[in-house]
C-alpha cells in the first residue's frame, strides 16, 4: 500500500506512523517535519494550499490522509469567513487532485466533536450535522465538498469523524484540546483557564488509535463517515485530575462560565468502527502517561 499523509501534525503524525508500522509505503507532506515521524517515512517540505499541485506524490498512491488543516475552534471562531474559505478550499482541491489521480481512497479528517452539535446520547454516523460552531461547520462543509467531488468516480472517500485526539507529537505553541492546553500552561507555570468544566464532557482518544482506524477504514472498501472515539463520555474535570496525577501536582485552574459555542456534551457511538474490524486500545490513563511522558522530555520550542 501506498499512502500520502498531507500534514505533519500531532494526526498526520501519528497516522502516517502507523501505516508505515503496518508495512506501507508512506510519504508526508508538511511545512515542518515531525521529529515523531519513522525513519522510513519520507518527508517533503511544502504547503498545502489552493492550487499546490500534488504532481508525482501522487503517482500510484492508493491512499491519502487529509490531515492539512491547522485550524482550532476559537480561531475559526474569531474569523469564520477566512477560516472557512482557505479550509474547505484546500480540502476540496485535495479531493480534486486525488479524483484526478485515480485515488483509490481519501481520507478527511473532519471533527466528531464538533459536527453533530448538542445530545445527550452518544452520536451516531446517521444523525444529521448539525454544528453550533463555525469550526463545526467548517468540517461539515469539508465533508460534502469532499464526497461530492469524489461522488461516482473511482476514489472512495471517508470522512473520519475524530474525538478529542491527543497523544505524543501535540503541537505545545498552539494547542487544541484541553489536554495540550492545559499540560502547556502547566509546562510554562501559568493557570489554565476552564470553561464549564464541571459540566462539559467530552470523548477522548489516543493519536494512534486513531491512525489504526485510518487503516482498517482503508482496507475495508467503507464510504462514507465513520465515529473515531473512545465512546465513553469523561467530563473535563476528572480529565484534568487524572492529569495531575499523571504530573504529580496539581494544575492551576481558573474556572469561568461555558462559552456559547462548546458544546456541552460530546460522545461518540463507535460501533461502526469496531464492525469494521477496529476497537481502540489505549486507555486514557495509559494515553495520557505516554503524553506526559513526551512532554517532560526535552522542552518543546513554545
């Protein structure tokens, strides 16, 4: 198997590792290389943007992983427009030049947490999107222009749905999830500011579960969106005291209202995944262990 892995973050990371430990071919594209990334995987320096031509990345690629995006909830939400227009435009000129190149799969890393919007059950792959956030609806309208431009051509697509993904590789000078933020400010001794979080629950799971559903979704011939979670609800509060134990001191919170486009409660039903052959394997606990463990070593440059 041949596999592009657009974007060089904490998932594109993670994801292309994991394929090249399943034994594919794999090439990341990124603006910087990932010190996490295997020896084996090859790296070229570049941009994703409209109008980047893929070229020869994509000679005889079966697979690519959409994981371009840098974009986190509040920035979006501060500028939704421009946030929007230079998202879906990238994704959507990816889907083009995979279409283009006879792809046979694509991959969207879109957002489990923020598509469906409000619930107090866990979401199903069947419930309509519907985001209160412009980050959410950024993704969703990832999502349909992705699967349109591919629709009755040879390249399947998979919108893969992704929690609050965490693990060894977040980007500490610009954290997205109360994990990289918190463990950052932690690392920087400054508090950590909290919204709601006594009453905001959320679905966490490890980066390399996440690149073992990309695999199994890859081989399986699956079209369509599929939930990348744990499917277990924790709320923010026991997170971060599992955190402190992790660390072995406490946090430094400041607690403040919710703001008005978190959603309150976000769980993932992932039975779709595991009828794919897939089940997540890393406890939060252990997950968090090992994340620590990356971060306590030499200091990333914040």
């Amino acid at each position: 198997m041949k596999v592009l892995v657009v974007g060089a973050g904490l998932l594109g990371s993670g994801i292309a590792n994991r394929f090249a430990r399943h034994g594919a071919s794999v090439t990341v594209l990124g603006p910087r290389p990932s010190s996490l990334l295997s020896a084996s995987i090859a790296f070229v320096h570049g941009r994703a943007e409209l109008g980047f031509h893929l070229g020869e990345l994509l000679a005889e690629v079966d697979v690519v992983v959409d994981a371009a995006s840098s974009h986190v909830p509040a920035t979006v939400q501060q500028s939704p427009a421009a946030a929007m227009a230079a998202s879906v435009g990238v994704s959507s000129w990816l889907a083009e030049q995979a279409v283009n190149a006879h792809v046979s799969c694509l991959i969207y890393l879109s957002s489990g947490g923020t598509v469906y919007g409000e619930g107090m059950s866990a979401h199903h792959e069947d419930e309509r999107p519907d985001p209160i956030s412009s980050y959410g609806a950024m993704k969703v309208a990832s999502e349909y222009a992705v699967a349109a431009i591919a629709r009755k051509t040879a390249t399947r697509t998979v919108n893969l749905r992704v929690a609050n993904a965490y693990g060894p590789g977040q980007n500490l000078s610009r954290p997205q999830g109360i994990i990289g933020v918190a463990w950052r400010n932690h690392l920087k001794g400054v508090p950590t500011i909290l919204y709601g979080a006594e009453s905001i629950v959320r679905d966490f799971v490890f980066v390399d579960d996440v690149g073992d559903l990309c695999i199994a979704t890859a081989e399986s011939g699956f079209r369509g969106a599929v939930n990348a979670g744990s499917g277990r609800g924790v709320s923010v509060s026991d997170v971060l005291r599992a955190m402190s134990e992790v660390t072995g001191e406490e946090l430094t919170l400041i607690h403040q209202g919710a703001r008005g486009f978190d959603v309150p409660r976000s769980v993932l039903d992932i039975g779709l995944a595991r009828s794919l052959g897939w089940e997540p394997t890393v406890t939060l606990r252990d997950g968090l262990a090992r994340t620590w463990a990356w971060m306590n070593g030499p200091l990333p440059d914040m």
